[in-house]
C-alpha cells in the first residue's frame, strides 16, 4: 500500500522531466539526426545517404565557419574565465554584507533586458557615430570617426559580455565555500601570489571554472543574435548558416546535417574539457 | 640562553578595541610556550601578528635577532598549524608536505626523503598517497605538524589545534605534542583557552586577559603563586572568599567574611590594608577536613550541600554564608559519612592560600 502510494507519486513526479526529455529533446533531435541522411532525389521521393555531410566538407565556406566558431568559442570561454575569476574572489572573498548581495546583483540587472537590447547598448557605444568614438575624437586621439563594430573583436566583446554571469556564479558558489586558511597556510608554507593561485585556489575551484566554462562555452557556440549583429561581413558564426539552410534556403536536410554537427563539436570538446581537467560531470554539475 | 622570540610593546587596535595592547614577550631557543586566556582576550590577534598576517599598530617581533615587523608570511621562518588544520583538500599526504619543500626548491629525490622521514616521526610512515579526508582527526592533526616541521622552522606556532578532537584523544595528543617538541627541537608557541592543555605541555605560560598578559611563569609557579586574581581564579580550580581586611600581619592578612568567620592567607597582591575589601582564594587540595586540622591553621565552619564522587578528584561541595565551597576528599577515606546539611571545619595552610584587593564595590 505504502510502496504503492510512493511509486505513484514518483510517476507523477517524474512524468513532466520525462515528456520534457523526450518531446522536447530526444524526438526533435532524433528527428534531426533522420533528416539530415535524407537526399533528396525529387520533389516526393527521399533517399538515404551521406551526400549532405559530403557537402559540409567539400564546400570550405561551411567547414571554415564551423571551425572558427568553435575557436573564437574557445577564446570567448577563455576569455570570460580570466575576467571572471578576479569578479568572483571579490565577490566571495573581499565583499562584505551588503557590499556582497549588491556585487551579486550588478551582475544579474543586465539580464533582466533580452539579448537584443544588451547587444544594441554595445553597438550605440561602439559604432561610428557611437560614444567611443565620439570621445576619442574629442581626446584628439582620432583624427575622423572610428567604426569598432562589425569585426571580431566586437563579436568577442559581445559574446564575453553575455556569458560573464553564468561564469561568475558557478565561481563565486565554489569559491564562497573555501576556508580561508587555506590561502594563509599557502603564503604561511612560504607560497607567493602565483604559487597559491596555481596550487590551491584553482585547483580548488576547478569544478566551479569547469561547469562555469561548459555552460559559456555552450551558449557562446548556440548564440546567434550577437555575432550576427556585431559581426562583419567576414565574421560568420555557424549557427547564422544553420538558419540560413533552414528559413532562407528552405534546404531541411543541409541544415539537420550542420545542425548535428554543431551538437558533436560541442560534445567532444566538452568532453575533451572534462578529461583534461580530471572532473567529471556528476562532481561539477553537483 | 639565546631567545627565538622577542618582541616589545606590540599594540594592535580595531577601532576603538584594543585587541593587543602592550605586549612583550620573550621565548627562548627550543622551549614550549603556551598564550592561555579565555576568548576573545587577543590570542588569535597575537599569534596572527607572529606569522605575519596582521601588522602590529607599534611594537617590534624579533625573531632570532632578526626584526620581523615588514617581513610578509612567506618569508618568516616561522611556520603555523592552524585551529581547523588548513590541509590542502586537493592534495596527496605527502603533496601537502612537500608543498612547502617545493617553495624551497628542493629537488625531487630529497624532497621524497625528508617527506618520507618526517612522517616516520610523526608517526605515520608510508602514508603519502592517501587523501587528508581518508585520515582520522589525530592523524591530520600530525599531518599538520608534519607539515610545518619538515621546513626546520625557528618557531612553530599552534593555533589551538586539539580544539576539534574528542576529550580521550586529546589527553593523547597533548602528551604526544610535547614529546614531539622535545624530539624536534624547535620552539613552539602555543594558544589556547584549555588551561589544562597549557600547564600540561609548556616550559613558560603566559596568561592573557584584555589584551594584556597578567603573568608568564612556568606552570607551577602560576598555580602556586598567581601574581592576580585573575590567574588565580582561571588556572586550575579555586576557591574565592570575599571579606573585609580586619589586620595585616607581615606577609599574612586576616579576612572577615559576611558570615562573621575569621580566616588567615598570604598577601599577593597590592592595595591590602585594614577595612579593604579582598579576596581569599584557596584551592580544593590544599583544604583539610574536620580532626586533621593541624594548629595554626586557618579555620572556617561549613555546611556539606552535597558529595561529588569522582574516583580521585572526588569533592565536596559546601556553604559557608552564600558562598559555595568545594574541598577535595582525602584518598585515604579518613573523612565518611559526610551527609548533606551536616556541619564540617575547613582549614588550610596560610602560606597556602593567596590574597588580592577585591574589586570596588
């Protein structure tokens, strides 16, 4: 009776994560995966095959995108790692009381707006005729207007700039938990700056810099507005190609094929991360 | 002898706290020096300002010969087991030893040696590899040691580090600490409010209160001869009876309590005159029952509230006016039959018991 009441409850309970996964997760997914071995041979009749893979690596412009994406990711996440970290210690280690609940949400009001306003506050102060400009012209340090969008960099700043929350958070939670003991009997066993960052406050917040840099990295490599807004001509993202395939080319099967790619790129070097670092998802997810 | 330690007026404020307030000390070379006071006296601070995390507001550390006051943590030979241990969670045994080898640039094959060695002397040989968290609370506490001795400090300071552990392996410990000092060689400092801990283990105590030290002296002159009232009430058990000073004669100044009783004890104090209020301490032992009171002993008439059977440390507990009196019962079992509310004669050697001024009332 008492198993029985319990096991229900677990169903009901259970039911909603498992109609998410599957529904909103495995199926689309699945279907994905399906779709992009389907060749089309004419209007009505579908074959399977490869030839949609065959053209991601025939045709340079899709496998030069797709590998700088996953570059520029790379550096972003590195990036906003190297940012973050000095953030989080203030945040956890320095700030006091008050001090410390409003640090905390001077990072979080940026994201009460959407992307696309965060995105357009960058540009106002980076176009040509932005604030940037306006007041190194008034410095006297450019002679005419400077244009600082529509290039990598700007693509970067954008990109860091998103991801800097979902970084400082896991950094702060793991840092907040150190004795700070640790750090004196660092410096105490005769340790300077660099040699007690390395041995004992990295390795002790490895988990928080790993599932910090995965969850970054993931929403650097997926996003889309902000390369495509504050991206040159020259600085393609892959996800940009993806809807393209899909909305502009109306070409399902092209886009499934680079959309299954994207997944698997962003797998393995997930993976690759966990294994260098020595973690495992089950500790850093904890 | 040549002293490790010594430092003059050091003075550390917070605000308007004074936490350590015109404090000297001096330690010498290998000897066992215990900081005893209850919390919130300025140990920490103290010690803090010894390792070199906190900088004194005026005063000068020495240590051996050397000045200390601008030299940071890293570069002091001075090395600190702290109160919860600080082992490196995310390091082997023999990592965390090695760590500080390491900052000394040690090659790898002595480093293995000396780690290898010092923990075959503190106890635990070949047990490098295993994770801090797998070891059982005594043996992190000789990790810790380990730890700092492997890098031959000049002083060694201990951060009330047998706080965590449990009453039976602390005894252990304590014993083992001071072996372990004499083994070694190296001077230690250490705090703590357990005076038990301090007069076990230490050559000299120094007994903090205020930010202040009201006494350093080896552990038997502190108990035998406190320099105030707050030495004697805090070290070791004791009796405290307040009364009027009715005569002073010579060393010895007689009491009158509230209930009328008259007793006798040795001046320790300044500000003792006649009509002075004071305070007579006089500790459980040194209290004598019933027939065995030898003449020319204090006398004091009591009332038993209560027997409090503890194997050897067994006590009595007694009234006399409002105060509460406790007196040890002899081992031999010549005092019995002591039932609550029954009458009983206390006396003590005058030399035994100790006088101080009381406070103003």
């Amino acid at each position: 009776m008492r198993s029985s009441a319990s096991k229900l409850s677990l169903c009901l309970l259970m039911t909603p994560f498992v109609l998410w996964i599957v529904l909103l997760v495995l199926l689309p997914h699945l279907q994905m995966l399906r779709v992009s071995f389907h060749v089309r041979e004419s209007w009505d009749t579908v074959t399977l095959g490869l030839e949609q893979y065959q053209n991601f690596f025939s045709e340079s412009y899709y496998w030069r995108t797709f590998v700088r994406t996953g570059v520029m990711s790379l550096f972003t996440t590195f990036l906003t790692l190297v940012i973050a970290f000095p953030i989080a210690w203030y945040i956890a280690r320095l700030a006091r009381g008050r001090a410390k609940g409003f640090l905390f949400l001077a990072c979080l009001i940026p994201f009460w707006a959407s992307e696309l306003v965060r995105t357009y506050g960058w540009m106002i102060l980076l176009r040509e005729s932005g604030l940037f400009s306006t007041w190194l012209q008034a410095l006297g340090l450019a002679d005419g207007p400077v244009e600082m969008l529509y290039n990598d960099a700007a693509v970067i700043i954008g990109l860091v700039y998103n991801g800097l929350l979902f970084m400082v958070v896991p950094l702060v939670t793991t840092l907040d938990g150190m004795d700070k003991n640790l750090v004196e009997a660092g410096y105490d066993l005769g340790g300077n700056h660099w040699t007690v960052l390395r041995e004992i406050i990295v390795p002790w917040a490895m988990p928080g810099v790993v599932s910090g840099c995965i969850v970054v990295f993931m929403l650097t490599l997926g996003s889309y507005l902000t390369p495509i807004l504050m991206g040159g001509k020259d600085s393609a993202w892959f996800t940009e190609q993806i809807f393209t395939q899909f909305i502009t080319r109306f070409n399902w099967e092209q886009g499934a094929a680079l959309g299954v790619l994207l997944l698997v790129l962003s797998s393995v070097i997930v993976w690759l991360g966990l294994r260098v670092t020595g973690q495992n998802l089950r500790k850093v997810m904890g | 002898m040549a002293s490790d330690l010594f430092c003059t007026d050091l003075v550390r404020r917070f605000g308007d706290h004074t936490a350590v307030d015109r404090v000297s000390l001096d330690v010498p070379a290998g000897t066992f020096f215990s900081i005893l006071g209850p919390s919130g006296c300025g140990k920490t601070t103290l010690l803090r300002l010894l390792a070199g995390f906190d900088r004194p507001d005026s005063g000068e550390i020495q240590i051996r010969g050397a000045r200390m006051n601008d030299v940071p943590p890293n570069k002091r030979p001075v090395n600190m087991v702290f109160q919860h241990l600080a082992l490196f969670p995310t390091m082997s045994v023999g990592d965390n030893i090695g760590y500080g080898l390491r900052r000394k640039k040690v090659p790898a094959a002595e480093r293995t040696r000396k780690i290898a060695r010092v923990l075959e002397q503190v106890g635990l040989p070949g047990l490098e590899d295993r994770n801090p968290q797998q070891l059982s609370g005594g043996q992190r506490q000789r990790v810790a040691l380990a730890r700092c001795l492997v890098l031959e400090p000049t002083l060694l300071l201990l951060d009330e580090p047998l706080g965590a552990l449990d009453l039976k392996l602390r005894e252990q410990m304590k014993v083992e600490l001071k072996h372990l000092q004499k083994a070694f060689g190296t001077t230690f400092v250490y705090i703590t409010h357990d005076q038990s801990e301090a007069m076990v283990m230490s050559d000299q105590v120094a007994v903090m209160r205020q930010g202040r030290f009201d006494q350093v002296a080896a552990p038997e002159t502190l108990y035998r001869d406190p320099a105030t009232p707050f030495v004697a009430g805090f070290v070791g058990d004791n009796n405290r009876l307040s009364g009027d000073v009715i005569s002073v004669d010579g060393d010895l100044a007689r009491l009158r309590l509230q209930s009328g009783e008259e007793v006798t004890g040795r001046i320790a104090g300044e500000g003792i005159a006649a009509g002075r209020r004071a305070d007579l301490f006089i500790r459980p032992e040194s209290l004598v029952m019933n027939g065995a009171v030898p003449d020319g002993y204090s006398r004091m008439q009591a009332t038993v509230t209560t027997t409090l059977f503890d194997g050897a440390n067994s006590r009595i507990e007694a009234g006399v006016a409002d105060q509460t009196i406790f007196a040890r019962l002899p081992q031999d079992g010549s005092v019995s039959n002591l039932s609550p509310d029954s009458a009983i004669q206390l006396g003590w050697d005058p030399q035994r018991a100790t006088v101080f001024a009381g406070e103003r009332v």
